[in-house]
C-alpha cells in the first residue's frame, strides 16, 4: 500500500507540473488551452489527495500521516527531476 501511495503521489505532482504552460509545452510542443489545464489541475489534487488513504491503510492512524509526508516529498522530488532532466520534445515559447 505505500507504493500505491508514492506512485499517486508522483503522479499527482506531475500532473500539476504538467498543468504549467512551461513543462507542458516542452513535453508535447504545443501550448496549454483553458479546459486542458484545468482538468490537468484537478487530476493532480485528486491523485494527491487519494494517495492519503493507502498510507493510512498501510500504516495506521499513527504512522499513516508520517508514511503520506515522505511519499509527498519523495514524489515532489521525483517529478521535479522527470519535469526539469528529462530532454525536451518542444521548444520552448
């Protein structure tokens, strides 16, 4: 269950990453639109929020809040390096 969470986690923050018109338009080459990036946004709170549940699962009510933190740090971490190493597709605006 904390892998389930760290992966929600990570797959939250790169799709609030994606949601920005920088990273989005260096992975696909064209530019964000309104309705795009808004359901980028709200799919990455969702992930981050759901990934709540399988740390408390895994864990407890104890430890469950601690395993969350460092799956949300591990993740943030994680998309930082894929979002920003990773080579670029497009060019930039």
């Amino acid at each position: 269950m904390s892998i389930v969470s760290l992966l929600l986690a990570m797959a939250g923050f790169v799709l609030l990453g994606l949601a920005t018109d920088m990273h989005h338009c260096r992975r696909f080459g064209y530019s964000l639109q309104g309705r795009r990036c808004t359901m980028l946004r709200m799919g990455g709170w969702l992930a981050l929020v759901a990934s709540v549940a399988p740390a408390i699962l895994a864990r407890g009510w104890i430890f469950g809040p601690i395993l969350w933190v460092g799956a949300i740090m591990a993740g943030a971490g994680v998309a930082f390096l894929t979002l920003n190493l990773l080579p670029m597709r497009g060019a930039l605006p």
